[in-house]
C-alpha cells in the first residue's frame, strides 16, 4: 500500500505560497500522491486549480481530488480540465469524484440538489464518451483518459464504481468501515465481470505535536463537517493524533486492501509534512 498526504486546501487562511511549499515538499519526500478536498463556501482553494499548479511545481507525486463534487460542475468542461491536468502532469492525475452532502454547495452554484445522483451517473458516462472520442482536447496521457475513481456509499456509487469507473475513493473513518466498503467495491466489480481488481482509496485525518495542534485539529474537523450535526464530533474523534495511531490506521487499511491512503493535515504548518513523513518512513 502506497501513502499519500492530503493538502490542508480547505484550511483557512492558508496562503498559496504556502500550498505550494506543501507540494514541491511532497514531490520530494516518501509520499506517493498529493490530494485535495472539495468545497464551495468555504474559505478554501479550489482543487483542480491547486493540482494544476502542482502540477507545474511537482513532477513524481500523484495528483488527486479526493473529491471533486461533480454535479456543481459542468461535464464538458470538468473533463478538460481533467485531461489538461493529466497531461501536463504526463498522466499522474486522478480524478475522485462522487456527490458530496452538502447543500449549500449546490444552493451556491445553482445547482438542483434532488437529481444529483442522476446528473452524476449522466456525468460519468458522458466523461467516458468525451475522453474516448478526443475532440475535446488536450489528450490525456492514457488512451482512455485520466485514472478516473468514484466514491459514495450506497449501493448505486458502488455500480458506478464498476461501470464506469477505475475503482472506488473511500471517504474516511475506522478501517473496520473502508473492509466493509472495499467489499461492496470488489462485489459490484465482480459482478459487473470486469477484469482485475478495482482501484482502491482511503483516507484518514492527522495532526501530530502539542495539546494545542490537536486542539485546533478537533476544532477544524468539528467545522468543517458542522452540516451533518452530532456526527461531526465522530468525525472529529477519529483524528490521529499520534505515531501509534497513525501507525495501526495505516495497518488496518493495508490488511484490508488499500492500494492508497490519503492521510489529510488538519493544519496548515508544514512541519505536519515532517512529522509525518517521519512516522511513515
């Protein structure tokens, strides 16, 4: 299993000079992907654009979104976007993508929020379409368009994931949950009779150093995920917070499966980088 650092682009008031430190420091360290969150009123950087400028600033990391919410944007132009961030970074782009929950984000962007599971599954057909047809352009460095991955939770996203798509973007939580979920993803891939075995994506949150990063780490997770009420202290409760925590996490994801583990800062402070990267190797 491979160990990917997710970018603090949802942290507030992070600059972007400092982001892009995070991904020249990622380039060259142990950490196979750079990935990044997705959200609309937020205080946050958008993630296809900071990919893109990662993929100027980087040339051995995965690029990633983990997810782009992909009914607030338009088809055509999400899959060219898609193929220029694949292309000029010669084909380490991945393109995670599923619905998202919050309803704000869609009120903000006028997007109708009852039809988003339809829109998606439109979506990720037509994406296929434009990708094997090239007359939207630029080509991307694969022949059938930049590594594509679904996430969700229901029994629809997992037929998505094997229908359309290269595997499944698990969303976070214990890796008693990703078992579970990685099954469901094996199951509909099977009986879809795809070849191989599905792509498959985890993610957790860390913040290593004092009682005052972990405090932050809590405070950040409990506002991010304030739409979904009480769970967000569950959310918030899962943070890794030490080198034994991090350590059997990451474990729990290899047994299960996991081609790659996001693992996302809750703090702007590079140093989270190499404090990480020191657990990890």
């Amino acid at each position: 299993m491979h160990v990917g650092i997710g970018l603090p682009n949802t942290v507030k008031k992070l600059t972007g000079d400092d982001l892009l430190c995070w991904m020249r420091q990622a380039d060259e360290g142990a950490f196979s992907s750079v990935a990044v969150l997705d959200r609309v009123l937020h205080d946050s950087y958008d993630p296809l654009a900071t990919l893109a400028a990662g993929a100027a600033v980087t040339s051995r990391v995965r690029l990633a979104t983990m997810v782009v919410i992909g009914p607030l944007r338009n088809t055509a132009l999400l899959g060219k976007t898609a193929s220029t961030i694949d292309a000029l970074s010669n084909g380490r782009f991945t393109l995670g993508i599923a619905l998202g929950a919050r309803r704000d984000d869609y009120d903000a962007t006028g997007t109708p929020y009852g039809t988003r599971g339809l829109r998606l599954t439109d979506q990720l057909a037509d994406l296929r379409d434009q990708w094997d047809d090239r007359q939207i352009g630029p080509s991307a460095a694969r022949v059938s368009g930049p590594q594509l991955l679904v996430g969700g939770l229901t029994d629809v996203a997992f037929a998505r994931v094997a229908r359309y798509a290269d595997g499944y973007m698990h969303n976070g939580g214990p890796p008693k949950i990703f078992t579970r979920m990685a099954d469901k993803a094996r199951a509909a891939w099977s009986d879809a009779t795809r070849p191989g075995q599905p792509q498959l994506w985890g993610m957790g949150y860390f913040a290593l150093g004092g009682e005052d990063v972990k405090q932050a780490g809590l405070d950040y997770l409990r506002d991010y995920y304030s739409f979904t009420g009480p769970f967000a202290e569950r959310i918030a409760q899962g943070l890794l917070t030490t080198p034994q925590a991090i350590m059997q996490f990451i474990s729990g994801y290899a047994d299960a499966g996991c081609d790659e583990l996001v693992l996302f800062s809750t703090s702007g402070a590079i140093d989270q980088l190499d404090r990480l990267a020191n657990v990890v190797g």
